[in-house]
C-alpha cells in the first residue's frame, strides 16, 4: 500500500484519506468513472467531460487547444498567483468548481466546465488533488524504496530455451543496476509470467499482470501480437509495454507499446526502398510476392503503397501479387523476368531465388519471413534484418540476450528521464524523446511520438556466390 501524505499546510493535521477513496477520485478525474451529473459548460451538458482531457495525467501547467491551461496541483493552488489569491481550503476549490470563479471572484478561463458534485464526489476528487503530481500518488508497482516490472516469457514452450535467456539477461541487468544504487534510491524487481502455448496466451497473461496492480510496466515481453483485451488493459491500468521482443506483422499506432524490432511491414518499406538502388531494373518497378495466410494475411496493397512510396525516389513503383500456392506462385513466375520481394515461406523463396537466378533477376527478402539465403545461390539477393549486423551476427541465447539488454537499458533510461515521481506519462514522455540510446551490447536505439520501435532494419547485400557483404542505411525519412 502507498502511504498518502497532502502537500498543503491548509490541511495540515486532517485525517489521511483511504487509498480506495483516493483511487476512487483518480477515476473521477480521469474520466474512467462517470460523474453523478454531467458537467456543463455554458449551460450545455458534458457527459463525457473529464478533467484529464485538458489538465493532462500529472495536472501540470500546460497548454491545450491553444489555451494556457494553469496547474491544477494542490501545492499550486494553495499558493498565490501572479493574477490570483490562494486557494484557502476545500471550500474555496469546490465552489470554484461549482461557479466559475477563483478566490478573489476572478472569473475562470472560458473552457473550464462547472462541476456540481455531492458529497462522496467531492471527497474523492479533493482527495486525489492533494496527491496528484506527487510521490504520494498511488502508482501500480511503485514504493517509495522499489518499482517491480512485470515480463511475459515462454517458460516451457517451444522458445523456452528463448525464454529462459531473457529472463536471465533481464535478472542480471536489473541486479548491476541495483549495485549501482537502483534509479533515485529505488531498487528494481522483476515479476515473470508464463506466456503460454500462442499469442493469444500471452495476451491474456500479459493482461492479467497489468491489471494484478503489482507491476509498473512490462518490459522485454515475448508477444507476437498483442490483442484488443491488452491493449484496453494497458490503458485501462495506466500501464505500458516497453522493449517488446515479438515481431509484429504490422505497426498499429499504441503509445504504450514500444517495440524493439520494426514491424514486417515497416521492414517490407525499407527493403523495398533500398533494392532499386541495388538494382537497376528495379527502377522500372518492383512486385511483391505475398503470402495470403497466417500473421502474413494482415499484409495488404496498403502496405505496398507506403513501400512505394518510400521507394518513390529511385523512380520505383510497387505492384502487389497475393500468393495463395505453389501454384500460384509458378503462374506469376511464368511472365517476363521482374525484380521482386518474396513475402514467402522459405520453400517458396526457393522457388523463386531459383527461377530469378536463372532468369538473372534480382530478389528482396526478409530474414524473419524467408530466413538467410543459402550459401549457393545465384541470384543477386538483398536481405532485410530487423536488426544491425551487431545483433544479427549473434545466434541462439545469446542474440535473445543481446536484445533483453537493449530492453532494460530503454526502460531504464526512460524512468531515469521521467525522475522520482513516477508515473507512465512521464515514462511515455521520455519515450517520445529517447534518441540514439546507445545499450551494453551495442545496439542503438531511437524512439519518437511517431516512432514506436527502436531499431532500424539493416541491409545485407549479396552478391552471386562472392558472400560480399555492404551494409547500406535505411533511407532517409520522408517529409
């Protein structure tokens, strides 16, 4: 339990409340419990009005919608202004609430709704105000002396062997950090969670561990995907999945979800970018050859168009070809020689590497869809890794290692950056802003408010039999 203390001397020698009541008015603030009455502005209701939308998680001073918006913490508004008188005690602030008007009569900014609150409303939001911005907040996971992060890992599956690297990897690091004095005199704990026979699985206990209210966040978890039940836990117990090790088909828009390695689709753009500048009939235009079923299905000409659109510079325009079967495949292999993308199962690469081989036409492939070309072959191939050649020369524990290193260090850094009073917004403001993040293994890493991932793809030319090996950078991002 997290002891609650005010941080106003108007208050001083009043009874601490419950942490329930306190919780209770942090979802009143937040908008996750409905008020008794709606809030209205200008005589109009407001339903859905909730104090968050404009004083923001921490009721910081801010600005919103082009509007200053002052803040809303209780060591603030006991404390005079520049344009106002201090708020002298629970009265002064309700009536505020209830009319309009700061002390002194100075009316409240145009946008702020009137509140008419009872008697438990009230307790609860003033309770939740003392707290607010606050080492005193309750935060799932945080003591005032430890934060616990929660993981998700194969433990006895077919990646157990995957699974037990992580968890070694994040236990070791999370141990030399609390030799060193922990992060603002807190010490790390890990909680682990097996993740189960599939995606789904892993899902549903990366939820649960969410919502058991022991963790901060979840770091380094194994999660192919997670599901519509996740993410709503994540916001709905304000929490975060930071360093995720699984590689997702696609790159839904999540700002608690921080991966560590792009999506096959953020890959598909890169690779289909890159190959025109590798190879020159792919200036006339690339096809993609892409597999219809499994995580692959989720592909779609949209993606095609982004990786058109990254390629747009070297004169390359993308045609999308869904493959169902070998079949399928042998029937767009029987046109004229195109330069391509294989978006296949390694058998049907083979196909594809062998006919383009002796067609003498060059190929794009993802490592993490096809796996590495063998040795023999002829075609001029460019390979995309979700991960620079540092990682990728890795094999087995240790490159799982290597990548449960580079998690830590993301959310270390960012609840170095977010400071000692803790909360997600800080850990996902530092995110925003966490740019070339250099970790022990030698990865570097680089998040953004549009960048959810934190490694770049690399890529691996090869050339016939000659095993040449240049790595080029990604492009440029467009603007």
């Amino acid at each position: 339990m997290v002891s609650i203390a005010f941080a106003s001397a108007a208050i001083a020698g009043a009874a601490a409340p419950s942490e329930a009541l306190v919780l209770e008015g942090r979802a009143l603030y937040r908008g996750e419990r409905p008020w008794r009455e709606a809030p209205t502005l200008q005589g109009v209701p407001l339903p859905g009005a909730a104090c968050v939308q404009c004083h923001g998680m921490r009721g910081e001073a801010r600005s919103e919608g082009g509007v200053a918006v002052p803040s809303i913490r209780w060591q603030q508004l006991a404390q005079a202004g520049l344009q106002r008188p201090a708020y002298r005690g629970d009265a002064e602030l309700l009536r505020a609430l209830a009319q309009g008007h700061a002390p002194g009569g100075r009316p409240l900014a145009a946008p702020m709704p009137r509140y008419t609150l009872d008697a438990q409303e009230s307790r609860a939001l003033l309770a939740w105000l003392r707290v607010l911005g606050t080492e005193a907040a309750p935060v799932p996971g945080v003591t005032a002396d430890r934060v616990v992060l929660g993981t998700v890992l194969d433990l006895d599956g077919p990646q157990a062997g995957a699974g037990a690297a992580v968890r070694a990897a994040l236990e070791r690091g999370i141990a030399q950090i609390n030799r060193a004095g922990g992060l603002f005199g807190r010490r790390l704990a890990l909680e682990v969670a097996a993740a189960g026979p599939d995606a789904a699985s892993a899902s549903a206990a990366a939820a649960a561990l969410v919502g058991s209210g022991r963790v901060f966040l979840l770091v380094g978890a194994q999660l192919p995907e997670p599901d519509a039940a996740l993410r709503e836990a994540l916001q709905g117990h304000d929490s975060a999945l930071v360093g995720a090790l699984g590689q997702p088909t696609t790159a839904a828009p999540d700002r608690r979800i921080a991966w560590l390695l792009p999506s096959v689709a953020q890959q598909l753009v890169q690779l289909s970018a890159a190959l025109p500048r590798h190879c020159p009939a792919a200036r006339e235009g690339v096809r993609v050859l892409a597999w219809r079923h499994g995580a692959l299905a989720a592909l779609s000409a949209a993606d095609a168009g982004a990786a058109d659109a990254g390629a747009a510079d070297a004169g390359a325009g993308i045609t999308w070809q869904p493959i169902g079967d070998a079949a399928a495949l042998q029937q767009a292999l029987a046109g004229p020689p195109r330069p391509s993308v294989a978006l296949l199962p390694p058998a049907l690469v083979a196909t594809v590497r062998d006919t383009l081989g002796r067609q003498g036409s060059c190929l794009g492939t993802l490592a993490v869809v096809s796996g590495a070309p063998p040795a023999d072959t002829t075609a001029p191939e460019l390979v995309g890794l979700p991960m620079p050649a540092v990682a990728a020369s890795g094999s087995g524990s240790a490159l799982w290692s290597l990548l449960a290193e580079g998690a830590l260090a993301t959310v270390a850094e960012a609840l170095a950056r977010a400071g000692r009073t803790l909360d997600i917004e800080g850990v996902l403001r530092a995110l925003d802003r966490l740019d070339g993040l250099a970790t022990p293994g030698g990865l570097r890493l680089a998040f953004g408010p549009q960048r959810r991932h934190g490694l770049e793809p690399a890529w691996i030319w090869k050339e016939g039999l000659s095993h040449d090996i240049a790595i080029t950078p990604p492009p440029a991002p467009r603007p």
